[in-house]
C-alpha cells in the first residue's frame, strides 16, 4: 500500500503501486469479513472500504487495511469470458483506422488478440473498464461530441482501454463493433462481469450475431 486516505467518514481509500495488488489486496479484504465493512470497492490503483461507523472507527478500519496490505495477499484465478463482437457494425472503426494508420482488419486482429482484464465497473451499471489495448490501438480520443445514445452492447475504445455499453446510454468512446450478449439485467440483479475477470473479443459476423442477440454471457459459455 502506498497511500491511505480518508473518503469523508464512512470509508477508506488505499493505494497500490499495481493493478495486480490492488486487486489482490481487494480479494483479501472480502475474504476478511470484517465487522461493520459494508463493501469493497477496486477500481485500477485503488481499493476502497466503505463502512458503517456505528460499528467500525475510521482509526481500526485503517489498522485493520494496513496489516491485511503488509500480510502476504492471495494469488487470484480470474474467471474469463469470451465476448463475441460484430466489427461489421462499428460506426467508427474508419475514424480509428485513420487515427492508427491501421486498416479495419488489422484493428479487428489487434482488438481480438489480447485478454483485456476487468479493472472497474462504472459509469453505468455493468459497464465494464477494459485493459489494455496494445500500443498500436492505444491514443485514439474520444469523441469530439458525445452521441446521445449508444445502444447496449457497443464495443468502444479510447485512450489505453475498450469497454461494452451493458445499458443505452450516451457516450463519446469510438465505436468498433457491437455484441449481441446480454451483459447487464438491472431488474433481476444479473451482472455477470467482475473487476479482476478475463475478456478476450471473438469476431462474428452478422449472422452469427443475430443467431445469439439477447442471449446471456453465461448461457453461451456454458452451452
């Protein structure tokens, strides 16, 4: 741990020099079950606990980080998804292939070459942060104006990550493709991707996409 900082007086936010640690010290901290810890958020560099401080000062929730972060932290098995992706329905890949200097198949190979891990979950429920891209996929800017809506199951990328919209919502990542899975149902608390998983993107084409629109994640995978 690098830093430990308070997030007004309901939770903690420590600090890791890696991604690995943090998320390894965030599988210790679960594992914990500490008293009065309420949830465990990992997010990149960070790791934040949030706590009820009827039943857990700010001063023994930071003791309590500290020694977990100093003890040896457990090795992880990350769960891994393969995510079919349909380049042919990504608006922008012409923008990111002018930005690269690539052309639209060797964005496809790149994109589909690499085991992206889940680093947060954010911006809306499910959306999962994705790195991260190779070198040559790496730098495109986002959109100089966002689209109003993008529509779920988008494959975006900008700057060194890729990520799925799970929900319509707007947005200003570039656009390179569209999966046909279902990634998020709010109503029945389904949220099949987790920080830490594995994803690595599968091309289809279209028809394979509509043989497997608004199938789950989990019912391809475990078919």
């Amino acid at each position: 741990m690098t830093r430990l900082c308070p997030l007004g007086d309901r939770a903690l936010l420590a600090y890791f020099a890696d991604e690995d640690s943090a998320a390894r010290f965030a599988a210790a901290a679960r594992a914990a079950h500490e008293p009065g810890w309420l949830d465990v958020v990992p997010a990149y560099l960070s790791v934040a606990i949030h706590f009820d401080p009827e039943r857990a000062t700010i001063d023994a929730v930071a003791e309590r980080m500290r020694s977990l972060a100093a003890a040896p932290l457990p090795a992880i098995e990350p769960r891994r998804h393969v995510i079919p992706c349909c380049y042919e329905m990504g608006p922008d890949l012409p923008r990111v292939a002018e930005f690269t200097g690539l052309t639209p198949d060797e964005i496809v190979r790149l994109h589909t070459s690499v085991d992206f891990t889940v680093y947060a979950i954010g911006f809306c429920p499910g959306f999962p942060y994705l790195g991260y891209l190779p070198a040559e996929l790496s730098g495109v800017p986002r959109l100089e104006s966002p689209r109003l809506r993008v529509e779920p199951g988008s494959v975006g990328l900008t700057c060194r990550q890729t990520g799925i919209y799970p929900l319509p919502r707007p947005g200003g990542w570039n656009l390179i493709g569209r999966t046909p899975l279902l990634l998020v149902d709010v109503a029945e608390n389904f949220f099949p991707l987790k920080v830490g998983d594995r994803v690595r993107f599968e091309c289809v084409g279209e028809a394979t996409f509509r043989q497997l629109t608004k199938k789950r994640v989990t019912d391809v995978q475990n078919a």
